[in-house]
C-alpha cells in the first residue's frame, strides 16, 4: 500500500492545543527540523515511483527520530479504538515507514517478547504523536517494535508483514489484529499473543499499547475484551521458529546445569516461552527469562504434571522428556486444576502472616499470594492488571466481594483480609 502524501502546515505560534503547547515547552525544535526534511525527501520520492519510496522506507529504520520521546513531523493520524470500544489515536505510518517489500528482520519469538517487554517495564505511556526508539508510541507502533519493522506501521498495513493464521496455530509473538475498514475510528486494535493462561484457549497473556493503559501484559478473554470475533491472527513473516529441525542442535537438550537457581541464560527464555505456549502463562508476570525464577519451577513442574507425572519426575526441573514435548509440541497442556503435584509443600495452606500486611502502601510477597488465589477463587474482574505484591484498591475490592459472599457486613466485609478470611479463602 502507497502511504499518503501530506505538506505540513505550521501551527500559528499561539496555539493553545495541549500538542503545540507541549512541543514548545519541550524546545524540540531541532529534532522537528531534520523531521521535516526527512518527509519532504520521502514524500517526494514517493511521488516519483512506489518502488523509488520504498527504497527510502528501508533506509535508517529505526534512526527514523533523532531522540528518544521526541515527536517527529508525520502524516495526520486516524483514531483506534481501546478495548472499551472509545476512541483512541492510531496513527497512520510515519514518513520513515518501509514497505512490505522491506525484507522483515529476522528475530526468535523470545527476541519479539523480550522487546514488548522492554516497553512493559518501562510503563511506556500511550501516545500518537511521541516516539520511543524511533516508534510510536501506540499500539501499532508497539507491534512495529517488537517485530523490528522499519518505522511505525498502522493496523491498516501490519498484516503486510504477516501471513494469516488460525487460532489453533497461535504461539508467542504472533498478531492479534483488528481494523475497522468501514470506519478505523472505531476499535481498531493490535495485540500481541503472550501464551494460553488455560487448557481450554478461551484466555491468553496479551501483550499491547492501550490506551488509558500504556505498555502492560495482562490476561483477558480471547479475543479481546471488544470486537472480540473480528481480531484476527496472524504470523510474523520474519520469525525465526526455535522448535523446527534446521541441523539438529536446535532441538537438543541442552542438558539440566542449564535451568534451576542461579541459572541465567537464553535455555531458561525458551523454556519460558515455549511453556507459556503451552498454557503456562499464569505463572509469569514478567519475562520469561533469562534469570531462573520461582515462575520457571512452578510451569515445568504443572507441565510435568499434566503428562501424569509425580515425584522426582515432576520436580519442575526440564529433563530431556520435558524439553522433547515441549519443542516437538507433543503432550498435553497444562490444565487449570494440574499447577503442582498434590504432595508439594506449595499446595498445603499457608499460615495467615497477619493483618498488618495487607495495608495501604504495604509490598511483599503475602500481597501478590492473596492476589492469585483471589483469581484462582473467580475473583480475577477486580484486577485491570497484577495480582502483584503492591496492596491495591483491587485487592481490597476483590477481598470485600469474597466477605460479602460468605454473607458478612460492615466491619466484618471491609475488605481486609482477617484470619477468618485467610482460612476459608484458602480452604
């Protein structure tokens, strides 16, 4: 698809728009200037031939702005719509944008999540008009990014980069894409496919640019929480599969030194990944990988299980059984009711550590404990993003609606977990 042309038109200098009066304060002057030399050269070249501007699109990809958060010169932007279906800006591609005929880059599927994630841990806030590392800073520019592409791309010409797929074939780092082509101001959203969060498929880890929301990693109904039977999936074309035979040494064990404490490699990223694919998603918050963490245990040893398997031989520690499953995708998926094996010490309950810990302002881990089995007991809609170990007002509102259901009142359903509720909660 050929982009728009456009001329800037300059904005009178008592513009009283929150854009202008933020650029003028910001004195970005100089990083506008070069901005607008770069589209006046790209506009023209598109002017001459398609294949003359696609050849500008390829060069500098992602040397596109000058400076991180700067807001580059670009085409006028069509609205998107965020999950509550409201309108949000979505930008149209910026001048530096290549073409389709772009050869994609090359990148694994842990290269695409640890991108987004970058982004995820920074809290990158949503906007049209500001750039980080030389993309917007929308949900297509997000998706841009992680994938590598030659500028920001919009979610009218992102499926050029990708090759349709079903939702049976979606693993980690693939697209979950939506535009409205009778009206791109109304819903149009793109996603990235984070793993199964069940053995059922009916919700997945998503990974995306809202808007209200910023960069976040959350779970949510498949396929969105709106329009959900109009997204669509689709494959990177530049993915580089881990799991499919090439010479062999892809698929080989690489041995059990590789996973448990104090492993930090990239064997503990793929094992992440490949066991969030497998409906593990749950258990990570972050990452996967490359640092060995308590998640890593808890996936391989559901997977483990789900095959049937107990004691030493669901440790969750990968030996080559568990790795050959995973990169040959054979076995079962983890199910909801196989996260350990019924004699781990994870499974008995835990003692109430106190009220004193579930405070405003209180962080540790008995916070982020009551958060998930809050979830695991159906009371996951209080959550817009975590259970973390930070007491939020979502904790307190998910605690309250458990007292309430136990048919308590006043004091005794105020929200803050007592002994009591810590017993039947975990009963």
């Amino acid at each position: 698809m050929s982009l728009p042309e456009f001329s800037e038109i300059p904005a009178p200098a008592d513009c009283p728009c929150p854009g202008c009066a933020e650029a003028a304060a910001q004195d970005r002057a100089a990083v506008a200037r070069s901005t607008r030399v770069r589209a006046t050269r790209l506009v023209a070249a598109g002017a001459m031939t398609a294949a003359a501007f696609a050849g500008a699109g390829t060069a500098g990809t992602t040397e596109a702005v000058a400076a991180e958060g700067a807001t580059p010169s670009s085409p006028v932007g069509t609205p998107m719509g965020d999950d509550d279906g409201s309108p949000s800006p979505q930008g149209m591609p910026s001048p530096s944008t290549g073409s389709a005929a772009t050869a994609a880059p090359r990148l694994t599927r842990a290269q695409i999540l640890a991108r987004a994630q970058g982004w995820i841990d920074a809290k990158v806030p949503y906007s049209m008009n500001r750039y980080r590392q030389g993309y917007r800073t929308d949900c297509s520019g997000f998706v841009s990014m992680a994938w590598s592409l030659p500028g920001s791309h919009w979610t009218g010409d992102l499926h050029q980069y990708a090759t349709r797929i079903t939702k049976t074939e979606l693993r980690p780092g693939d697209m979950l894409l939506f535009h409205n082509t009778a009206n791109p101001q109304r819903g149009s959203h793109v996603v990235l496919f984070g793993g199964w969060a069940d053995s059922e498929h009916t919700r997945y880890v998503v990974l995306e640019q809202a808007g209200g929301r910023g960069a976040v990693k959350r779970t949510i109904p498949y396929a969105y929480t709106s329009h959900g039977s109009s997204y669509i999936p689709y494959r990177y074309n530049g993915v580089q599969e881990e799991d499919i035979p090439g010479d062999g040494s892809d698929r080989a064990f690489p041995g059990a030194a590789r996973f448990g404490p104090g492993a930090d490699n990239a064997d503990v990223t793929r094992l992440g990944t490949m066991l969030i694919g497998r409906g593990a998603g749950r258990f990570y918050q972050h990452g996967p990988g490359p640092r060995w963490g308590r998640p890593d245990s808890d996936a391989t040893r559901a997977f483990q299980q789900a095959q049937g398997w107990s004691g030493a031989n669901a440790d969750g520690i990968p030996g080559a059984q568990t790795w050959r499953l995973l990169v040959e995708g054979r076995g079962k998926d983890i199910g909801p009711g196989a996260d350990r094996p019924a004699d781990h010490p994870a499974n008995r309950p835990p003692a109430f550590p106190g009220a004193g810990h579930f405070r405003p302002g209180q962080r540790n881990d008995h916070v982020a404990l009551l958060g998930r089995q809050l979830v695991a007991k159906g009371y996951g809609r209080y959550y817009r993003q975590g259970p973390g170990p930070a007491w939020s007002e979502s904790d307190r509102r998910a605690v309250q609606a458990f007292q309430a259901d136990q048919g308590w009142h006043g004091a005794d359903a105020d929200g803050y977990p007592g002994e009591h509720t810590w017993r039947l909660l975990f009963r």
